[in-house]
C-alpha cells in the first residue's frame, strides 16, 4: 500500500512539474523484485569499490613475483581512478546506495593521492630550471627540438638517444647559451654554469654488448656551492603475454642507485629516461636515495596520448617546486621542466 501510495505521488509529481519532466521515467529506489531495499543491493559494486581503494592506497600489496604485475599496476596507478565513474555508473543503475556510498573511498584516496596539483598552489621561488628530455633517435628535426628546449630558458638540458648524426647539430645549436657540456655515449647534459668532474657511469645490465653507454656524472658549479648532476636512460620495457618486462631496467637502476649512494656532494640532480614512474618498485633503489617528490602530473609519454610520466627530474638536499611539459617536438616524448629550490647541504664535500 505504501509503495502504491510512493508511486502515485511520484506520478503526481512528475504531472505538476515542467513538460520536460514530465518525460522522463525517473527510477525506482525502493525494494527490488527479490524484496530487497537499496542498502542490500550492489554489495558486489562496493566491494569492488574497496578493492579500488585498497589498490590506490596500497599497490605495493600486488606481488611481482608472476610478470612483475605489481610493477605495472603502479606505472599507471592514477588511471585506477577512471574505475570510479565507472562504478558510479553501475551504482546508479543497479539502484544500490551502499555502492554510492562505499565509492567515497577511493574517490578519497585517489583525491589525497593526485588531487594535489588540481588545486591553487604557491610554488614559491626558485634557483634554476631543469629540462629533460628523450629526442628519440629517429628524431627528423634536431635543430627544432633544440630552439624548443631553449625557448623554455632552463639552466640546464639533458639529453637521451642522442645519436652520431643528431650530437653535432644538437651541440651547434646548445653551444650558445650553454657553453658547458657532457657527453657520454647517447646521452649529454648542457649547462650554462660551469662543468668539471665528468665521468661517465656504468649502469650496463648484464647481456648487453660493449658500446652501450647511457649515464653521465658532472659537478655544476653554481652560486650556492657544487652540484652532482646526473643523467641516466634506463633500459626500455615491454608488456607481452610474459607480463611487465623491466627486469633489464630494474637492474640498470640498482646499479645507478649504487652510484647515487657513493656520492659524496649533498645536493645532487638526477635527469632522465627512467621508464617508469616514481611509485613502480622497480624504480625503488634509485628514488629512495634521492628526496621525496611531488604528484605532478606531467605525462611525458607517448607524446600522442601521454600517461604516464617515465621522464623525472629527481633532487637530493633540493626542491623541485613544480614540474611541467613542455610542447611537442620532433620525439615521442615530451619535454620535462623542472624548477628547482636548492637547498643548504655538505656542498663542497
């Protein structure tokens, strides 16, 4: 009687409002045919609302050990949160308010995760900029995409994938406002204050042959003390039917995690193509020498559709203040600018 009574009104209702109004067949929030009430339906929805949230919350519980999937999941954590509107879809027409409401929690969780650089923030002031960037080696412009980076006016440029034929016009057109410079093998650093120091770093993975050269170390003098840059081009990944395959990478990194750990500047600066993001495990032994970072987004790759950031300006004893792409060239990565605060440390050790 009630129901019939809820239906009438409903009906009533929809005859008094607007003609538009009147047109839709608005849904039933009431008991279901199976007699059961919107707080008893769409428990499947809600906890698979939670399991959202846990794996935002933590991904690390995912193991590695069958196709590193731990590692995957964490490349592309903040599109976990495209689940949410799906859900909510399914939440509504499933007419389950237990399902509307467990989604607060990884609606939660992803906001105090990623939610950071959607608001209105202060970034305060800044020492230098740093640009990163992977040119690509089959890059048919190298003339552009160096006046790209200098438009930005950083302090300093690394490269990756440098190849024979790209270094000397790279080098021509970098020369002028960055008369310093490093080079070893594929990847180089250009830098308007002074370079001393330079060596190059082994961070060869195991059954790769002679020639492969992809990190370099200088020490950037500049008014606040000495700096330790590094550039480094980790090995690529695949995803196949074996999984995330980044077993080359995850070594390469624990070899550069190595050198980061001996050295003995406080304040250092590590540029480059690291192939993954700063929350995949794999990445571990390199971010946990350096300092914490923020959530920017900056996706730098692929520069058609980009999700996920695997090009990182990373400090230690500084600050990045804030991390931005820059536009498209000739690569199929975007470029990376950084603004660094650098901070007071054993510089001159």
């Amino acid at each position: 009687m009630q129901r019939v009574e809820s239906d009438a009104a409903s009906r009533a209702g929809r005859k008094d409002g607007p003609k538009w109004l009147r047109r839709i067949e608005w849904p039933r929030w009431g008991t279901d045919a199976a007699g059961r009430s919107p707080w008893k339906r769409g428990r499947v929805l809600a906890g698979l609302a939670v399991l959202t949230a846990g794996l935002l919350a933590f991904p690390s519980a995912v193991p590695n050990s069958v196709g590193r999937v731990g590692s995957l999941l964490e490349t592309f954590l903040p599109w976990l949160g495209l689940a949410v509107p799906l859900l909510f879809v399914l939440a509504l027409l499933r007419r389950s308010a237990t399902a509307l409401v467990a989604l607060l929690l990884p609606v939660t969780v992803w906001g105090s995760l990623f939610g950071g650089p959607l608001l209105p923030e202060d970034r305060g002031a800044h020492d230098i900029t740093a640009v990163q960037h992977n040119v690509s080696d089959v890059n048919a412009d190298p003339a552009g995409t160096a006046r790209a980076l200098i438009e930005a006016e950083p302090e300093l440029v690394a490269l990756e994938e440098l190849t024979p034929s790209a270094l000397p016009v790279y080098e021509r057109a970098l020369a002028p406002t960055y008369p310093y410079r490093a080079v070893e093998g594929t990847v180089g650093l250009w830098s308007k204050y002074p370079l001393s120091d330079v060596r190059p770093l082994d961070i060869k993975p195991k059954g790769i042959g002679d020639g492969w050269q992809r990190a370099v170390r200088a020490r950037m003098r500049v008014p606040q003390g000495d700096v330790a840059v590094y550039v480094a081009h980790l090995p690529s990944v695949r995803v196949g039917w074996s999984g995330f395959g980044s077993g080359r990478r995850d070594e390469s990194a624990g070899l550069l995690a190595a050198a980061l750990a001996a050295e003995r500047l406080d304040r250092v600066i590590l540029l480059g193509d690291l192939n993954s993001t700063v929350d995949d495990r794999g990445l571990g032994p390199v971010t946990s020498r350096m300092d914490p970072v923020g959530r920017d987004f900056a996706f730098s790759w692929p520069t058609a559709f980009p999700v996920s950031r695997i090009d990182h300006v990373l400090t230690r004893a500084a600050t990045v203040t804030h991390v931005r792409t820059l536009p498209a060239t000739g690569s199929d990565h975007l470029p990376i600018a950084a603004d660094i605060r650098l901070c007071c440390g054993r510089a001159d050790a």
